[in-house]
C-alpha cells in the first residue's frame, strides 16, 4: 500500500460556528480556532477539516456559499485565515476546507446575474427548467423537505435546488462551471491549504431526462433520490474537474462525501489507480439508523457495512473512518448508552471504528462523549433541515410532542451545540450570548474536567491516537473480521508481517462472552489499551467483556 501523509493522518472536523468564539459575539470563529490549535496538537490530531468559512448568507450556515474566495466576516478576515494557516503548518498539522460543489448561494453573483433574464451569459450555470401542468418540472423533492424546484417570477421558469430553496443547484454539465471550480481549488492550494472535504459530490449530477422520481412506499422519505443521486455519468464530471485542479498536486488531500456510493462502487471512486479522490465518506453504516422511528443499534448489520468497505478498499484505495459528523445525532446518545453507560460507549464505539484500516476522524466534542441536547421546543432548533422537517411532520397530522420527539432524535442541532471547554457559564465557548444552547450538562462533560481524569473519555481518545501512531500495523495493515455473525460483539484484527493486534469490542449492554479458537490465548502481558480494568489471568477459554468494554491485545 502506497504511503500518504493523509493515511496516517488523524483528523478531527471543525464546525467553526460553534468551537471557540474569540470576540463574545456568541459565533465560533478562526480567532477561536487559533487559540484551540494546541489543545487539538496535544489531542494528538494532525489533519483539521473546517466547514465552510466562507460569505454566506448562513440559509444552511455556510454550506450556502456567495463567494468562494472569502471568508465570512462573523468568522474573521483573510489575514486571520494566513495567520491560522500558517499556524497549523508551525504545528506541523495539515489543514482542510470544505468545497460545496453541488449548489451556490441564491446571492452568489453567479446566480443573481443566472436570475437575471433568459439570455443571461450565466443563465446555463444553473438548472432553469418550464413548468408542467402549471407545477414543478417534475416531482423531486429537496432533502430539506417540500419540492426540489422554486418558480422564479422574473423570468417565469423554474430552478432546481436538491437542498433549501436558497441553494440553486449548479449545471455541472456545462463547462464555464468546472473552470470557475478548477480555478477556486487551484486558488487554495496554491495559498498552501492541504486539501478538500468535497461537500455532496454525489449529487452533481443529474437525470439527463430529469424524469419524474420513483415514489417509494413508507415514509420517511417517501421519494427516490435516484435521479439526483449517483447518476451514471457523475464520475466524468469529477474527472473533468480533477484533471484541471487537484491531479495537478500530487500531495493534497481530497474526502468526498458520498451518499449513497456502495462498497461494492468504492473502487471507482478511491482507487489508487483511478486517480480521483483520496477517500470518500460513505453512509452505508449511517443509513441503517437514520430513521426517526428511533431504531435501536444492530451490530451485525454496523460490522457488514464497515467490513465490506475495509474489503473492498484493502491494497488499493483508503477509507475515511467516522462516526459522528455536524449532520448526524451525536453517536453515544444514538448508538451508545448516555445515561447508564456513557464513558464505556463512547469509548468502546471510538475503539472500533478508530482502528479500521483508514483515516479515523473526530468531530469536535466527540473525543469528550459529548450527548444529544434536551430539546424542549421547536424554538431551541437553528437548523434548517430540523425546523423543515418538524413542519413536514405537522402537516402530516403529528401532535408539536409527537413531532419535536421525533426530530430531537435526529436533529443534526445536537451537534452543533457549543463545545464544551469547560464548566462555566456557557462552557468557555463565549463570554456572550451562544448562538446555539449550550449543553446543559458541560458542567460535567468538558475538557478541562477530563483532562485531569485519567480515565475521561478524553483520555481514552489521546490513548487511542497514540496506540495508531506506535503502530504502522494500525495505519497500514489488513483487517480480518473476527466472529462477524456475533450479535453484540465487534472484532477484527489488523496485522502485516511485523504484528498482529486484536480489537474487541461489546457493543451493547449485556455481558458478552469472546471465545475464538483462533486467538485462545489472552495475555495481560499484551494488552495494549482498555476502557475498563481488566483481571490479569490469562485465559484459554475466552473472556467475559462487560457491557461496552473495549479492549486491544497485540497477538503471538
Ligand atoms: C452536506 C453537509 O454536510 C450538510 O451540512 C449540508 O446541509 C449539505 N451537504 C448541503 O450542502
Ligand atoms: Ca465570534
């Protein structure tokens, strides 16, 4: 396996509104970031990936961009970014943005002058189509809810925008667009920035017929993505555009994020040999509990979809490794156990993605268990998606309980509440009013708390990136899925001709019994990391992992 800096690499995901404000306006910003740069290089963490810094007129804070060559003023300026920049570079870490490829702002200056009229020389930069019927063009829906299209009266057609109505979504068949890109990435990294998270790639293209979408039985969603989603022809445009930007500097890194990109595609995506991206976010594990029905976590199912990626990549392309993102539920409180066990799941689910072959990331506030937020009202939700989709329930015939029950499951505001620093008023985020609440519970869960208990979540985290870095086996290794069909248990080892190390892990909360034939002999002697005391006996007959115990051994 070719060595990349980024394979071995850490990352840990920013989500800049709401990490660190420096001036008390209650928004997170890069001033922020910078006074945070060396708790995260003690963290352990290498590679930062920053959501989107850029103008926007924050319809879905930021991943609505009006200008890609700026930074948004409640974040900072452009010399605060070089001093960040070059800061993360003194630490010897890397640093990533986030490029939204799909859609722009409405207020971009491409759409507004696309708006304009007909003729309009950027009307084909976007995706302008005649009504049918006195309706939409067809029947797609947005991901945010209600219909993907929005009537524009000046010029009497309408425009496709697959998220909220203020992101029109760009013609990626036309060429000017890819050019505008090639020249904003090469822009970037020529300014030294170490790569890109690729936001919704696999939705650039569209439907050539733009047909009506299959409507599926059930709710939610009660539509196909199809026609937006992986369209046969997305790779050309990716192609089109890698060729004239990031294939032209060999070192940066590119994450793409995938929806709906299969195991079973991952190659033409990641290869080696392909030439495109460097990793790619995969949904295959999130799909299987990003219900609103409250779905209760099925090992078996987690451990295929991890396990079919480690087999389709291993020896010729590289995952990106996650669990918790600013668009999902924060995983202890979903897949965990954030009242009885919240220390031991957040641990033990950190343990078993992290050692995968792969680049693991964190998403701030992971690395301290951070838990859902009590919502009580649908007033306490910032986020479009959320709000949209607790009206949708409501016109459906919801009770406002019922319907804020169901959205607080899922709602991407859970992580997005402030970081927790520490146990004052407002965790340290801000000496200001919060743009978004503030946990209540930071006044236990923070990182001033857990940097001074060894046995923190926060120092299992720090542990964990330590163990990766001592051993190459961990980065570069393969992985071999241990007792796959175990209904509670998650096991694999990673080895290559120097070592090989086991990783066990009890997802759930019952005692679980590993007995392998293969691996009889568990010495304390070997054991490189555990969330829990472990006996010192060695065992031949298998041991009893106590709910959400982890443990590493190295093997014979
Ligand atoms: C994915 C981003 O992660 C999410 O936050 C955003 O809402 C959509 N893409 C649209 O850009
Ligand atoms: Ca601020």
């Amino acid at each position: 396996m070719k060595q990349q800096w980024w394979k071995e690499a850490v990352a840990y995901e920013i989500y800049p509104r709401s990490f660190m404000d420096s001036n008390g306006d209650g928004i997170g910003d890069l001033a922020g970031i910078l006074s945070k740069l060396d708790y995260l290089k003690e963290l352990g963490v290498s590679l930062l990936w920053i959501c989107p810094i850029f103008p926007s007129p924050n319809d879905d804070n930021g991943y609505d961009i009006s200008d890609y060559q700026g930074i948004q003023p409640e974040f900072g300026t452009m010399d605060e970014f070089d001093a960040l920049l070059a800061a993360v570079h003194a630490r010897g870490m890397r640093l990533m943005l986030d490029l939204v490829l799909n859609h722009t702002s409405d207020e971009h200056p491409w759409f507004i002058d696309s708006r304009s009229s007909r003729t309009s020389a950027k009307r084909d930069w976007y995706i302008w189509r005649d009504g049918r019927n006195g309706g939409p063009p067809n029947n797609w829906e947005s991901i945010f809810k209600g219909p993907a299209w929005e009537f524009d009266e000046v010029t009497g057609q309408y425009y496709l925008h697959i998220f909220s109505r203020k992101q029109p979504d760009l013609n990626w068949t036309n060429p000017a667009v890819t050019e505008a890109f090639s020249h904003i990435i090469r822009w970037w990294l020529d300014k030294g920035v170490d790569g890109f998270r690729l936001d919704a790639v696999s939705h650039m293209k569209k439907d050539p017929l733009f047909a009506d979408a299959r409507r599926l039985k059930g709710a939610p969603p009660p539509f196909s993505m199809k026609k937006y989603m992986n369209v046969p022809g997305i790779l050309d445009i990716v192609d089109r555009l890698f060729q004239r930007s990031f294939n032209l500097y060999a070192d940066a890194v590119t994450v793409g994020e995938a929806n709906g990109v299969k195991a079973a595609r991952a190659l033409e995506w990641v290869g080696e040999e392909q030439r495109r991206m460097s990793m790619l976010f995969s949904f295959e594990h999130l799909d299987l509990w990003e219900d609103e029905a409250g779905t209760r976590l099925d090992v078996p199912a987690l451990k295929k979809a991890l396990f079919s990626w480690q087999k389709a990549l291993n020896g010729k392309g590289w995952n990106a490794l996650f669990i918790e993102n600013h668009d999902i539920a924060r995983v202890v409180s979903s897949w965990g156990d954030d009242t009885r066990y919240r220390a031991e799941s957040a641990t033990t689910l950190a343990t078993l993605y992290f050692l995968l072959q792969g680049t693991p990331f964190i998403y701030q506030g992971q690395e301290l268990g951070m838990t859902n937020f009590p919502f009580r009202s649908i007033d306490e939700f910032n986020d479009i998606r959320d709000r949209n989709t607790f009206l949708h329930h409501i016109q459906q015939g919801m009770s406002p309980a019922a319907a804020l029950k169901t959205v607080a499951r899922v709602a991407r505001d859970n992580s997005r509440t402030p970081m927790q620093w520490d146990a004052s008023k407002n965790a340290g985020f801000t000496s200001g009013t919060p743009w978004l609440k503030v946990n209540p519970n930071h006044t236990t869960i923070n990182v001033d708390e857990e940097s001074r208990d060894p046995k923190s979540v926060l120092n299992y985290y720090k542990q964990l990136i330590a163990l990766r870095k001592r051993f190459p086996t961990l980065v570069y290794g393969a992985t071999t899925p241990v007792l796959p069909d175990h209904p509670r248990l998650v096991a694999y080892t990673r080895h290559d001709a120097k070592s090989r190390i086991l990783v066990l892990c009890n997802a759930s909360n019952r005692p679980s019994r590993y007995h392998n034939p293969e691996t009889p002999l568990l010495l304390h002697d070997a054991l490189l990391l555990a969330n829990r005391p472990v006996p010192r006996h060695a065992t031949l007959t298998g041991v009893i992992l106590q709910p959400w115990e982890a443990r590493v051994y190295r093997l014979k």
